[in-house]
C-alpha cells in the first residue's frame, strides 16, 4: 500500500487563518493591490439612458454612476449636509416623482445636478458651496474604471482586439460578480470577475 501521508501534508503556500482577519494585511491589501490597481466599477449598459443612474452596491451605494448629458460620471452618493445617501439601486432620475431629473437628499431636500453640483439647500441663507465630489472615469468595451492614473488600454492589451470581443451581430455579455464576507470589504477575502463572451471567437474572457 503507497503511503499517503506525504500527499496529505499542509502545503506551504497556504496562507494562515489570521491572514483573513488581520487589519494590517488588510490595509496593505487596499494601499499595494486595490488603491494601485484597475478600479472596475461598472459596466456602461447599467446606466445605457441620459437620466440612469445606478448606485454601487460594492461600496455600500456610496458612489453612483449616473448618465448626465456629459456623458456617465461617477458620482459622490453621499449628500455633504447630513452624510445621507440619496440614490437607492438603479433607476432614472427622470422618473423620480418632484425631483426635476435631479438628486435630491431624502433628509433635509438638498438638492443636485446629475453631476452632483449644488442646486438649493432650504432653510440656508447663503450658498454652502458644497459640491458631491465627481469621479474621473477611463472606459474600455463598455467597461468603466475609476481613474487612478492607470492606462486601462495597456493593462488590458492582452485581452486581443477588440474585433474579437465584440460581435456587429449579438452584443457581448458582461457581469460582475462578488463573493465577499460579512464585511463587504474589496480585499483578497473578496472575488471579483467581469467575465466577457465574445460571439466572434465563441470564448470567454475573464478579468
């Protein structure tokens, strides 16, 4: 009989338990991996008419991608009064009953722009001044990242042509998917993929 023990042993690349619990790692995680990294947000399907918008579960609905008549832009979710979040889910602020096409604050009705620029505050005798912050974007076959300074286009070269992920015929199919823990936090405890099917080459792509 072949002995088994050998095959049985704790292989040594396996990472401790602690490892996923240890807000050290964790920060050192975000600083060299996620902060540096591609910051995929979304696909632009998910905010395809002017007016959509949808916000991020990924980051607690803090940010929101909202199709203005600049384009789509990433948006603070967060009004600057009371730190409510306005924008649930996904939706159009067009069909948001006494909002004008605008973000408006559910608490204290202070009032947007789709680019997050600061309308009305009631109850204000002066203008705070307070703007959401809006966030740069980079976009590559319908895929929106974050822009941290990264060129998106390199980074995702490899991936082939664009020809080859996109049919004229049946459009490609995107989703993003995560397996997170109790926490929610984008870390190595969490998976993300955007897998891609490009009908040209019947295959997938993953990233």
């Amino acid at each position: 009989m072949s002995d088994l023990s050998l095959q049985l042993q704790q292989a040594a690349s396996q990472l401790p338990v602690s490892s996923y619990f240890d807000d050290a790692l964790y920060r050192r995680e975000l600083e060299t991996i996620f902060q540096r990294g591609p910051r995929y947000v979304g696909h632009q399907l998910s905010v395809s008419e002017r007016g959509d918008y949808y916000a991020l579960p990924q980051e607690g609905e803090g940010r929101a991608l909202v199709h203005t008549a600049k384009g789509i832009e990433l948006v603070s979710n967060v009004c600057r009064h009371r730190q409510a979040v306005m924008l649930k889910g996904r939706g159009n602020l067009n069909a948001q009953a006494g909002t004008g096409g605008n973000i408006v604050c559910p608490l204290h009705r202070w009032t947007y722009n789709p680019s997050g620029e600061l309308l009305g505050a009631p109850h204000f005798s002066h203008d705070p001044c307070l703007n959401l912050n809006n966030y740069k974007l980079r976009e590559w076959n319908g895929l929106l990242f974050e822009d941290n300074g990264r060129d998106i286009e390199a980074d995702l070269a490899g991936m082939g042509p664009r020809a080859q992920l996109i049919s004229p015929v049946t459009p490609w199919t995107v989703w993003s998917c995560m397996s997170a823990t109790t926490t929610g936090r984008p870390s190595s405890r969490s998976i993300w993929r955007t897998t891609m099917w490009a009908p040209s080459t019947q295959a997938w792509a993953s990233l």
